[in-house]
C-alpha cells in the first residue's frame, strides 16, 4: 500500500509521469524547456531522490519512452513517447484542419489524399480522404511505413539532420519493401537533399509496387514540419507530365493546411 496515494493514485507512476513531463515544451522558469536531462537535472527539477530517478528512467529507456546518450548518459525523449504524443495530436489538430483541404484536394486532382505524422523508427498515416475513381490506391489509417520507402516519409526526414536520419532509417542495406525501394543510406540522403532543394518529395512504386505518391511538408506556428501531405496515384494511369501537374496541386493544398495550423503568421515560415 505504500505504493499508493488515496487508494487511487499509484506513486511510482505519477513519479515517473513527474520525470516524463520535463522532457514537454513550454515548461515553467523553474523547469525550463531542454533536449536533454542528466540523472542530477532531473532529481534536482522533481525532488526525487538521484536512485529513484536511476532506477525509473532505465525502466522507461528499456520501454523506448525515452533514450540515453551513451557518451553524456545525459536522457532525451524516445521513439515511444512521440509516437503516444502523435496518436493525441493529429487528431484533435492535425485532422480538424486537414481533412476539409484533403477533400478538395482529392476532388480536384481525383487520387486519395493521405497525412502521415513521425511514430518513432516510422510514419503512421493519420488521415485518409479516398479517391472514388474505380481504379485507386488505398492504404489503411494507421498504418505503420519506414521513412524511406515513401513520399511522406522522405518529407519527414528532409526535416531532420542527416546524423538524425541515419539514426533513424539504419545502416546499409535499408530494408526493400519493394524492388523499386531504395536501399543505400547515401543514395536516400541524396534524395532527402534534393527534397529540401524543392519541397517536394517522390515514390515511384517504392512502397507499393504499381503506385506512386507525391508528398509536400505541413509546418505549423513554429515553423517545424510536423506532417506530411501526400496523392496516391496508380503508376500505370499517371504520366510523369501527369504528375508534375499535380505538384501545385499538393503544393497548394499543404500551404492552406499549414497555415491553419498558424505557420506563417509571424513570418518565421512561408
């Protein structure tokens, strides 16, 4: 019982929900906003005991909730946390200003349009707006796709640092999801480059073979790109002129979902 607070409430979680907390934005002066929390930071910030917070923060790094520098020991958020902070995100926010732009997007252009947000090693597809056309490319809410075997994915990690991305997609060879799927870190980070160049990312057939996407970044009020949006097409219907006449389409569509979200609005991004 001696783990309990009013028969409700059990410490050790709340303590480590304590501890979690930190790694937030917009903490208060007493606990400012930082990438990284040593053993010592962290104790001094809740009062907790320095083998309290040893022992809960190897637990949450075991689950994937946060990550340890094994140079510094220093923690920073894991690919766990953000994937739970994303599934309450795109949701409530992301989804209410998309999905009205996705729709006219759809009915402009007549392929499926999709928002994939970052979950960790991959993106997960939040929003879905189907094409009605009797040939179509579907893909399931929720599923889970590695960053470099899609058009959104590649928009996400022309938002990261190259040391980042590594961290993230692996070591060579990346894993083919399909023939098409590019497999050489170097390669994809040529393409990520390319992507940062124009704003615009590409699949051809590399995710699913015989579809083809093309993906725009979605940034909010702080300028960081927090989605990706893309069209879904059947590669044996579209053209590659077909396709480029789609891009101020996507373009078009991604800037309108941005500024809903308030990018733009201090001139910090455009």
């Amino acid at each position: 019982m001696s783990d309990r607070e009013n028969g409700t409430v059990i410490q050790s979680v709340k303590r480590a929900m304590q501890l979690l907390s930190l790694f937030a934005p917009h903490r208060t002066p007493s606990a400012p906003p930082r990438a990284q929390w040593t053993v010592t930071d962290l104790s001094r910030a809740t009062g907790l005991h320095k083998s309290v917070v040893t022992r809960m923060m190897a637990t949450m790094a075991q689950e994937g909730f946060v990550v340890q520098d094994p140079v510094t020991k220093a923690y920073s958020v894991g690919p766990l946390a953000f994937a739970v902070g994303n599934a309450y995100r795109p949701h409530l926010v992301l989804s209410q200003a998309a999905r009205p732009v996705m729709e006219e997007l759809t009915a402009r252009c007549g392929h499926a349009s999709y928002l994939g947000v970052p979950a960790g090693q991959h993106y997960i597809f939040v929003v879905a707006v189907e094409s009605t056309r009797s040939i179509r490319v579907t893909i399931e809410v929720g599923e889970r796709r590695l960053y470099h075997s899609g058009a959104i994915g590649k928009i996400l990690l022309a938002a990261m640092p190259d040391e980042r991305i590594r961290q993230v997609v692996g070591s060579d060879p990346l894993p083919k999801v399909t023939p098409y799927t590019i497999d050489r870190i170097e390669r994809l980070l040529d393409e990520v480059n390319a992507v940062r160049r124009s704003g615009i990312a590409y699949n051809r057939e590399e995710a699913i073979v015989g579809a083809g996407s093309v993906a725009v970044g979605i940034h909010d009020a702080r300028g960081e790109c927090v989605a990706g949006l893309g069209i879904v097409f059947p590669t044996h219907i579209v053209s590659e002129a077909e396709v480029e006449a789609l891009v101020p389409l996507v373009r078009t569509a991604g800037t309108e979902i941005s500024q809903r979200l308030g990018a733009g609005v201090s001139g910090e991004h455009s």
